[in-house]
C-alpha cells in the first residue's frame, strides 16, 4: 500500500500482526513504533512488554491471542495517525478481523476506537462496558503506552481485563 505518502518513505516495512490464525481474543493498538517497524512485529517495545504482562495476569499467553494495529505503518515520530491514516488501512484491519473472527477485541486507545468503532469519544467514557463490532464484543481500555506514563490508570485496565475474563 502506497496510499499515505506522508508514511510510505519513512516506513522499514509494513507490521500486519501476530497471532493465531483462530483467536478468541485479539488485541488492537494504534501504530508501530521504532522498534515494531525494525521487527516487523506489534507490540515489541516497552508498551509491548507491559500488555505481555497484562496478557499473563489474565492467564493467557500472548501466543493465544492476536495483537494488531490500526494502522499497518509507523507515522513519522511516532506521531499520532491522522483521520485519512486510518480509513486508508481500515480495508486492511476489516480484512484481518473478518479471517480471524475473534470472539472478543480488545481496543487501546483512542486511535483503535476510532479505526474499529468510528467512535471520537475518549477512552474514559468507552471503557468499562461491551461494544458491539460484527460478531466480536469490544472491550475498550488504556494503551499500555498510556499507562507508561500514567500508572494510576493500570488498576482502571485490570478492572477493563477483569470484565473480558468473566465473560
């Protein structure tokens, strides 16, 4: 995909996800970082080393679940992805979910919110209840990057990851 000239030249390589092609969860994030575009995988850096943790205290392993983005490409500088940025790859993200047809999606971030559920509306007044895309029921919560820099929000992703688990 060439479509987001801003990004194409900046970009190592495209990071479509990592999983099991059979999931019942799957994990949704904004963008690839640095080191996600280096690897070619999703969530590998700190941010990807906290939901490895947040996967394993739900007594999963990330091998059980599928972790992808919004977007397949790393914006310039991390910066956030723009509107036209995520319509560009929601084809690639619908594509992806409608294979994989997880029972549950977890969302982190405004970003995911946004590509999967067309929703502008913060991540606090979405978490803390089901949403509804096709078949999958959505959970909404805090980007691990977020809980980086803002520890107080972890126990409000736990009770996030509690609710998924008792269903």
């Amino acid at each position: 995909c060439r479509k987001c000239a801003d990004i194409v030249c900046f970009r190592q390589q495209t990071v479509f996800g990592t999983g099991p092609l059979n999931p019942t969860v799957c994990f949704m994030g904004e963008a690839p970082g640095a080191e996600e575009d280096r690897s070619g995988q999703p969530f590998v850096g700190r941010a990807g080393q906290l939901l490895t943790k947040i996967i394993e205290a739900m007594q999963l392993k990330r091998d059980d679940v599928f972790i992808l983005n919004a977007l397949k490409c790393r914006p310039p500088q991390n910066r956030t992805p723009v509107p036209e940025e995520i319509e560009h790859c929601n084809p690639f993200v619908a594509t992806q979910l409608e294979i994989l047809q997880p029972k549950y999606i977890v969302c982190l971030g405004a970003v995911a919110v946004r590509s999967l559920l067309g929703l502008t509306l913060s991540v606090g007044s979405l978490r803390g209840r089901f949403h509804q895309y096709r078949q999958a029921r959505v959970v909404v919560t805090y980007h691990p990057s977020y809980l980086l820099r803002n520890e107080s929000a972890k126990k409000l992703v736990w009770q996030d990851m509690q609710m998924l688990m008792l269903e």
